[in-house]
C-alpha cells in the first residue's frame, strides 16, 4: 500500500499537473496571436497612410511576422525544455521508487534465504525425536 501512496504523490500527481501547464500554453500561444493580430491591424492602419511608399509596407509587415515566428518559437521552445526536465524528474522518481521496493525485497529474500539454510536439519530431528517420545505415551 506504501508503494501506491508513493507513485501517487511522485508519479500520477506530477503528470497530472500537465493538463493546467499544456492549459497555460495554449493560452500563451493564443494571447501571442492576439498580440500579431493587433500589431497587424496597426500596421494596416500605417500602411493606409504609407501608400506612397510600398516597400515601407512590406518591410513592416515582414518584420511583424518575424517578431511573431520568434516570439512563438521562444514559447514552444521554455515549453519543451521544461516537459522534457519534468518528464525526466517523473520517471526517475518512478524507478527510484521501484528500485527501493525491489532492495528491500531482496533484502528480505536474503534474509529468508540465510535463514533456511541455517537450519540444522540433523539437530532439529534429534530434538522433535526427543520430544516425541511415544514410549511414554499410554493409549
């Protein structure tokens, strides 16, 4: 039962936490498009006024999509580092986890097995020999 309650609290309550952190960045990928498209607007806004001048027009709007692209990439990429270091720290909490149960298994095992083959199975049958002595016993 001790070994339930620990992946309960180092394995399945870890993982579980992943649906709030995925939640967390959908919605900064969704604030961070929010952000282009009122920068798009703006720029659309200029580039009513910059008609003269079309390669101002597209210089802005490449340099917003740039901006964007890296912003998005910056995001997905502290996304990934830090599923891939809590991934790690689950699993090696899993086999620590798994690795202690199975040393003390041994441990047990070892002991049982030092245990058994002390018996002094000559001695042992002397004494149970002694102590059922029928020739004292009337029927």
């Amino acid at each position: 039962m001790q070994r339930c309650s620990v992946y309960e609290t180092k394995v399945v309550s870890e993982l579980s936490q992943y649906e709030g952190i995925c939640k967390h960045a959908k919605e900064e990928v969704k604030s961070t498009f929010a952000a282009r498209d009122r920068e798009l607007a703006r720029r659309r806004q200029l580039d009513r006024v910059r008609e003269r001048s079309p390669r101002n027009r597209q210089q802005i709007a490449s340099a917003d999509v740039s901006r964007t692209v890296k912003a998005l990439e910056e995001q997905i990429d502290i996304f990934e580092k830090k599923k891939l270091h809590d991934l790690k720290s689950v699993l090696l909490d899993f086999v620590t986890v798994e690795l202690s149960f199975h040393a003390k298994a041994i441990e047990l095992y070892t002991r049982a097995y030092q245990e058994i083959e002390a018996i002094d199975e000559d001695g042992d049958m002397e004494r149970d020999n002694q102590h059922t002595y029928l020739g004292d016993i009337r029927v």
